[in-house]
C-alpha cells in the first residue's frame, strides 16, 4: 500500500517570518505506520516548497498513491480541502483522508462544504490512522469503518461518526520518523540553522478560554525524558538539527520532568550543539525563578511568555489567572538569566481602543522583553471564548483565522485602524531596539540571536509578508482607511462538535466539590430548634 502524505500551500505572514518549519505531524505519523508494518510512505510539502498546483498535481500523480493524507489547523482548512479535490480529479482510485484540530471539531461543516472528503481522522491521529490504513491494505475498507473509532465520513447526504476514540495512554510508544523530512528546507532564520519542533508532552490541565489545545489532546500525558533526549541527539547527529522548539503547549507544566529534560540534555553535552526555545506561563517562570540559570545552562536560550494583554481584565478574561505585575517580573527575572524573552499581547477584542493599544506599547516597552510580539485575537469556533463572543464574530472565512488578521471589529475602531495601531506598536517598539539595544547589548550569542531576529523581520517587512501587509494594501498609517482583507463573507460556520476532556472532568469535579461544600456551609447556617422549647437558635 502506497501512502503520501502532503502539508497544503497556506502561508500567512504570521510564524513564518522567522523560518520555514518542519511540519511535525508527518513525522509522527509515518513513525506509527513503519510500526505496522506500512513502509511505502511519500510526502510532499508544498506550503516549504511553494508548490503551484500544476506542479503539485504533477508531484501527486508521479507517487500514484493509495491514500492522501492531510492535515490542517483552522486557517488551512480550504487549502487541504483543495488539496484533496486534486486528488479527487487526478488520483481518483486513492482514499482521501483529512485530519488535524480544525476537522476534529467541524468536521459536520468539512464534510458537507467538502463532500469529496472520504474520511476524517478526529483526535490523535496515530492509532487511529494505522486503524484506517490496516483496513484499507487488507481489503476490508470502506466495510470496516464503522468499527474504527474516531472516524467521520459521509453515507449519502447524512454525516456519520464513530466514537471517539481513547487518546494514546503510553505516551512514550510515540516514535516519531524524522527522516521523511528534506532538512535541508528547514531553516531557522534567527539563528541559520536547522530547527526541528519535537513533542515532549500533550495536552494542558489548564482551561484557558481561548485555546483549542487542552480540548483537542484530551488529556495531559508527559513522555520519559530520556526518550525525548534520544529524539533531539538523533536530530542533532542525523539531521544536523541546531535548535528546536518543543510543540507542547506548556512543557514546564510537570517541574520535575522539565528538570529530568534538562539534567539529561546536559549530561549528553547537547547544549554545545543545539539551543532551544519554549511556550510557557508567566506562573511557572515565577515559581522556577532559581532554577533559570539551570535551564539556560541546559540550552534553553528563548522563551515566549503568554502574558497576553496589558489590561487585567482582559487577563481575566482569557482565564489566565495570572497579574500583570507577575509578567513584568516574569520577563526580568527571564532577561537576568541570559535567557530571551517573548511577551505576547493579544489584541483586537470588542473593547479595543487606540488607547488600550497605546498601553500595551507602554506596558511591553516598561517590561522590556527582548520581542513583543501583538496578535490579533482569534476566535477558534471550538472554544468556549468563542461561545461567549461569537454573536460578534461577523467573519467565518476561516483562512483569515490566522492571528495577524482582524477578525473581530472594535466598537471604537475600523479593522483598518486595529491593523494601523498594531503595526505602530511593531515599528516604535523594534526601531528603538534596533538603535539603542540589539547592537549593545549582552552577551556575543544574545548579540547574534537579536540581530538574527531583526533580520527576520526586516526580512519580511520588504517582502511586504509580514502580517500579509502586501495582500491587504497597507502601506503605512495613510492607507489604513484603504486596507483590504478579501473576506470571503460567503463563509458561515456550523456548530461545532466537542467530547469530554481530562480538563474538563476535572473542573467538573471541582465544581462538585465546591457545590458541596458550600451546600455544608449554608445548613450549618440555617435555623435550628432548641431542643428544649421552641425557640429558634441560630448556630454558626
């Protein structure tokens, strides 16, 4: 059985800026598949590559699969459908398969925009994808699928769904094949060098409204240290791989299997041949203030901080449970350790103002972290932010679902003005850096790596890429009331469909608990009668 798998053309002006990125997905999978014995495996990226559809066509027919693969996140999901309608009309005896968070959730509205679609994979796609691709070798496909969870697909005009299958509880089984990548498309600008995105755990206990990931991986599970060590020493002596981000939402979460990762990296001596970088909380940084230098000593040279907005109500309302004097401190205490910080600002929500984007540029430059970065709020239509909001979202063209696009209007301001006080904030924020830090300051890597970053956006800023400025028709503060999106406003969107996670069951739980005690509380308040008459007492 030949299987290809292949990454859609969707580019943004967003994360690219600073690379070209391995598409992880494809690793893992064909690992889980080479288990089972399915070794004619094929990829084609065509978002690295750039692919015409022509020549993608052309790449497609040459393999002749059996199965074509796809994955897509939200702003993807038109360019995987297209995908797959080529392969519809060029490969028409192949199966074709889509999966990935977007089609997780929606896949009701995938199917029924995208009928030529034949299955979706919803969840964890290992597992469930040697499921699919056993049933299909062995001739019991399309028979079988009913039995097979974590399906969807198509009978006639009905949209059918299996149960949802169990997430992978032997996290360390994960044996992902990096080889099946072409590394030398894969390039991190900042520092020019080979950059790879492992994965050391899934999923978060925390329920941050306006995240997708702790619904989609269910439940939080952390592999062994040691395996994901291996891992890295086999990118660094296989693939030449000198730095890494690890995909995991929040790898610090479990303290002491963060600590067990950097101990081991340290012992192996690959801190001398590959640095690395992370997503975390502001919380974990403050809890691990000296344990900092431990890391950077470990390679861990940049770390991007959710602190998220200036304003703490908006910090409540994301359900961050953090304070902005705590991102202030969070950011000192990272730069005091020689470590690069990130801070991330969302921005664009219903209450934006020129104001409140004036003080997030204060805030940021007050802090002073070493990159800021101000996305514009996104409304994933699988999130509980998005169920509270979602009377004001007037955009469902998915593709511009991108965190550098507007999808939410202020009630003060036009998308043209939010984009024009966004990228005033990028360009007061990095020409006073450019001029009075980057050049200055730190140590000869900090040095390198800052001036590598300015690269990568000088880089794109004249390539008209970053933020997609090009495409929009924004050319600096005249043109903000001339800026074009290209919604397509055609677009709606269903309701999405959703299943218990981890997180969830345990917000249950602690609601119950919390329901209970404050039941307890209220009857030891309640009136009594006084056991000798018939009087009522009160009793505290």
């Amino acid at each position: 059985m030949r299987i290809l798998f292949v990454h859609p053309n969707y580019r943004s002006g967003g994360a690219e800026i600073a690379g070209t990125w391995p598409p992880a997905w494809v690793p893992y999978l064909t690992g889980a598949l080479r288990k089972v014995g399915l070794n004619d495996i094929h990829f084609i990226d065509a978002m690295t590559e750039n692919l015409s559809e022509a020549d993608l066509v052309a790449r497609m027919t040459a393999v002749a699969p059996d199965l074509v693969g796809v994955t897509a996140i939200t702003p993807s999901i038109y360019a995987a459908e297209a995908v797959l309608a080529l392969a519809r009309d060029h490969l028409p005896q192949a199966l074709r398969v889509l999966g990935g968070i977007h089609a997780t959730f929606m896949f009701q509205q995938v199917l029924t925009e995208a009928p030529w679609v034949d299955v979706i994979v919803r969840g964890e796609g290992e597992e469930i994808l040697q499921a699919l691709c056993l049933a299909v070798a062995e001739g019991r496909w399309p028979q079988a699928r009913a039995a097979i969870k974590g399906l969807a697909w198509r009978e006639g005009e009905q949209v059918v769904s299996s149960p949802a299958a169990p997430t992978i509880k032997d996290i360390d089984s994960l044996d992902p094949d990096w080889s099946i990548l072409d590394w030398k498309r894969y390039i991190y600008i900042p520092l020019n060098t080979r950059v790879a995105i492992p994965n050391m755990a899934r999923g978060c206990p925390f329920t941050c409204s306006f995240c997708s990931q702790w619904k989609f991986w269910r439940d939080y599970r952390v592999r062994d240290p040691k395996k994901v060590v291996d891992e890295i020493e086999r990118l660094v002596r296989d693939h030449q791989v000198g730095f890494f981000i690890l995909a995991d939402e929040e790898p610090t979460i479990n303290r002491k299997k963060f600590i067990a990762f950097c101990q081991e990296l340290i012992d192996r001596g690959l801190p001398d041949k590959i640095k690395w970088g992370i997503n975390t909380r502001v919380t974990d940084i403050y809890r691990d203030r000296d344990l900092l230098s431990f890391y950077r000593r470990a390679g861990l040279v940049h770390v991007s901080l959710g602190t998220e907005a200036a304003a703490q109500l908006k910090l409540d309302l994301f359900n961050k449970e953090t304070t902005v004097a705590q991102n202030k401190e969070a950011v000192r205490l990272l730069r005091e350790a020689d470590i690069l910080v990130e801070a991330q600002f969302i921005v664009g929500l219903d209450n934006e103002t020129p104001q409140t984007l004036e003080e997030t540029f204060q805030m940021a430059w007050d802090w002073q972290p070493d990159l800021a970065n101000w996305a514009m709020y996104t409304p994933w239509p699988y999130t509980p932010l998005f169920q509270d909001l979602k009377d004001q979202v007037e955009i469902h063209d998915f593709s511009k679902y991108n965190f550098v696009t507007p999808i939410m209007k202020p009630a003060a301001m036009t998308r043209g003005e939010l984009l024009d006080g966004v990228m005033n904030n990028y360009r007061r924020f990095y020409s006073r850096k450019a001029l009075f830090n980057y050049p200055w300051k730190g140590s000869g890597f900090r040095r390198r790596y800052l001036l590598g970053c300015l690269w990568a956006f000088l880089r794109a800023g004249f390539k008209r890429s970053f933020y997609d400025l090009g495409k929009n028709n924004y050319w600096g503060p005249q043109s903000k009331g001339s800026v074009d999106f290209h919604f397509d406003e055609s677009r709606s969107a269903l309701p999405a469909a959703d299943w218990e996670t981890a997180a969830s069951r345990a917000a249950r739980a602690a609601e119950r608990r919390a329901a209970v005690k404050d039941q307890a509380r209220a009857r030891h308040r309640e009136p009594v009668l006084a056991c000798g008459g018939g009087d009522q007492q009160m009793e505290e």
